[in-house]
C-alpha cells in the first residue's frame, strides 16, 4: 500500500496539484473540518459507492489517524483502484481545512 505524509498531500496541494482526496470519517467528523475539495465517503459505505470513483484515476484515502483510510485503501486497492493512505491522517494535518 502507497502511503504519502499530511506534509507532502499539502505540499502538492499548495503546488497547485490536483489531488482527489476521499476523507472516510463519519459525517460528523468532517463536520469538523476537512481538506478543501476532500469528498466525505464514510468507511461503511467506500464498497457501496465504489462505483462513484474512476479506475484510472489516483485517490488519496484520509481519517482521523490513517487506520480507517488504510483499511479503505487496502479494501479498494484490491478491487483495482489507484490509491494512496495519507499516514497520521488529520491528527498530523496543518494545511487549511473547510
């Protein structure tokens, strides 16, 4: 499984890098704030709306601490999707949230 830092998914969104971020927490959570342009899929739903996502194109998988975006990378990594987990999740980012 790919793994990228908060820093380094910062620093490409900073570089003006579009990036498609998944945020799996729970409503509430991202209720609290989350990455600009991250789309909330909570984990218990990534198998049901898989379909929502492009084979070809790269997901960035975020949570709170990087546990539940591992288990949904791993979970569509092995249905053939591009994905990376962004290690130490939103406890580790500083960038803006919305």
């Amino acid at each position: 499984m790919k793994t990228m830092t908060a820093k380094e998914v910062e620093t490409q969104l900073n570089e003006g890098k579009t990036l498609n971020i998944i945020d799996v927490r729970e409503t509430d959570e991202v209720a609290a704030g989350k990455i600009p342009g991250a789309v909330n899929i909570p984990l218990g739903l990534v198998e049901f709306r898989m379909n929502e996502l492009d084979k070809s194109k790269e997901y960035v998988m975020v949570c709170r601490s990087g546990g539940r975006s591992g288990r949904a990378s791993q979970f569509l990594e092995s249905q053939g999707y591009n994905v990376i987990n962004m290690a130490g999740g939103m406890l580790d980012w500083e960038g803006k949230t919305e």
